[in-house]
C-alpha cells in the first residue's frame, strides 16, 4: 500500500482508489481518467471533441503577481495543449488566503485575465473567495478547455511502435527556475550570479504551449505528432516511463541524448535533485512518425524551440529499457519528485533564518 504523503498520486495509488470510481459510464467519453495522460477528451457533436485538464491554481505571491499568474495560467494550459487542440477557455476557482487584500486580488487577476486573454483563452466561469486555512502557493483549482475537430486531438495513449521519441527545452526546467526565482541570494552562493541569471532566465520557457501550437501546424497523427505529455512530477524520466505505460508501449531511451543546460546541472547538482527525475514544466515529450521527427525538430527550431531525438517507441514485448552510458537498465518510475524534498528543505531554513 503506498505510504505517500506529498506530491501527485503514485500509479498505484491512483489505480486502486480513483479509477475504480469515475461516476456514471458515458458513450461520449472518448479518453478517461488515465495514469499519465494530461487531459480527459468527450465527444460534444459529431466530429467534435472537448479536451478538458484540471490542475491546481499555483501562485506565489514573491513572484510577483504577473510572473506568478503567468506561471499559474500556463501550468493549466500546457496540459490541456497537449491535446493537440485549440486553448478556447477555462473555469477558475479562487480559494484565497484571508489576508490578501482587494488591491491584491486586483493585480493578480488582472495578471490571470492577460495571460489568458494572450493565449485566445476565455474565462467562462468560476468560483472567488477567501477562507480560514487556504494558503500560497495553492489557492484552488482551474479547469482548461481546448475544442475542436475529433480525428485532430492526440494522448499519450496513441503513441505506435516505431515512432521517435522527442523532447524539447531539457530536463528539470521547472524546477531549476523555481529555485532560482525563490531563493536568489542563497543560490548565487553556491553556483555564481550568472548560473542564477541563466537559471532565473528558464521561467518564461515553463509552457509547452509553444511547441504544441507547432505540432499542431505541424501535423498530427498519420501527418506527424502521434503523443504529447507534460514533463511535470517525476521529470523527463517519469514523463516518458508514464507515455509507455499509457500507450501500452515499450520504450528505449538515451539518457545522454537528453539535453540538460549547463546552468540546469549546476543548481541540481547544488540542491541534490536528480536533473531526469526533477520536475519539468516546459518540457514537452512527443512521440513522432520516424520519418517525420527532423521535420518536427526543424520546425520546432524556427520557432526558437531546442529539442532533439531521445529515443524510440518500441513493441510491447521490446520492453522499457534506459541506456546509461552504454549500460541498459529498466526504465522505471522515479518515486516521488526529488524536487519537493529539497525544495521544502530550503524553504525551511528560509523560514528559520538560515
């Protein structure tokens, strides 16, 4: 039985006690609740499908309310783009802290409305209020909706033998850019400024909007894109155990096709995270027609958008291998984000003054 106290639901977890009860069967279901699989897809009309994703609304207020509500908007966006539809709106619940004030409240969602409105985003409704007990840097939830044609969506789950495996920005880009956000000063003490600076810098790459809205160009299922998924809890590493777990899959991957930057390696390196398990927000994971994949990759380019082949989809019975230095191993779930334990350990010596 899992003894899990924080961070996202381990499979196990999430088998024995959601999936087991998901309310009355629905025909237009089209995508269920499913182990990592970003969002829920129904059919609305003939030849239309919904993609719906839920997350958490995360601010945190010494971002700033612009950075914050950027971070907090995208974070529900990238899940719902991996779809491969258009972002069109979203439902939003506010359960704030008491003591934020209405000036407060005024610039945050002031903050939430642009980023939303940026992204063709329509907030449609929701839910505002402040209670006892409610606290940074989790404030409630949101529902994103993307809409649109239903032979043009795609989930983890249609990733096919064969298919290349490709992975933009690197790994840990989430977590790297939280610490440097967070904890600037005593960072800069360890890994220089300009590690900071760089470090600092990967916030705004925290979306895979971009390179969704590009496979979406680009081309999906038989004309290119066959899977997206989010690199969020558990990193790159747990983000491409739990496509092949999704698509019934096998797997081998390149860990040192994975590209980490070098200011990435010096902060996990620093706090103690493991880069491939860390979490990744900003990192999209696709799967692609081989020969398809350098199209994609160019594209993905022109954009301003790195990426590179990290591996191949394989048959089932191929298994889910990592190669580590020339040495395969079993690819396997990573457990809980190493994110969370150090992060929680310098915010409380943060707290303590130390």
């Amino acid at each position: 039985m899992s003894q899990q106290v924080t961070g996202k639901a381990t499979p196990e977890l999430f088998e024995r006690v959601i999936l087991r009860r998901l309310g009355a069967p629905d025909v237009d279901v089209l995508t269920p609740p499913k182990h990592g699989v970003d969002v829920g897809v129904v059919r609305v009309a003939d030849g239309v499908a919904m993609a719906l994703t839920t997350d958490p609304v995360f601010v945190v207020p010494t971002y700033g309310w612009e950075r914050a509500a950027w971070f907090a908007v995208h974070i529900l966006a990238s899940d719902a783009a991996t779809s491969g539809l258009p972002l069109r709106w979203m439902a939003v619940d506010l359960n704030l802290p008491p003591e934020l004030d209405d000036e407060g409240l005024t610039d945050l969602w002031d903050a939430f409305h642009r980023t939303c409105e940026a992204l063709g985003i329509s907030i449609v409704t929701g839910h505002t209020a402040r209670y006892d007990g409610c606290a940074w840097p989790m404030v409630g939830g949101a529902t994103c909706i993307a809409l649109g044609p239903a032979d043009a969506y795609v989930t983890p789950e249609m990733a096919r033998p064969g298919d290349a495996i490709v992975v933009t920005k690197g790994a840990a880009i989430e977590a790297t850019a939280l610490f440097a956000a967070t904890f600037p000063e005593r960072l800069a003490e360890g890994v220089g400024a300009d590690v900071v600076e760089a470090a600092d810098a990967l916030f705004e790459e925290m979306s895979v909007v971009p390179e969704a809205e590009i496979a979406r160009a680009f081309g999906v299922r038989d004309a290119g894109v066959t899977a997206m998924h989010d690199a969020t809890e558990g990193g790159v590493l747990g983000g491409l155990l739990e496509v092949a777990v999704a698509s019934g899959n096998g797997m081998r991957i390149e860990l040192d096709a994975i590209p980490i930057r070098p200011e990435v390696r010096a902060v996990c390196e620093h706090v103690g995270m493991d880069p491939y398990h860390a979490i990744s927000e900003g990192t999209l994971i696709a799967t692609v027609v081989a020969d398809r994949a350098d199209a994609y990759l160019r594209a993905l380019a022109d954009g301003g958008i790195a990426a590179a082949v990290v591996g191949e989809v394989l048959p089932a019975g191929a298994g889910r291998t990592l190669v580590r230095g020339g040495v395969a191993e079993p690819l396997e779930h990573p457990g809980l984000d190493p994110f969370w334990g150090a992060f929680g350990a310098w915010a409380a010596a943060a707290a303590a003054g130390a």
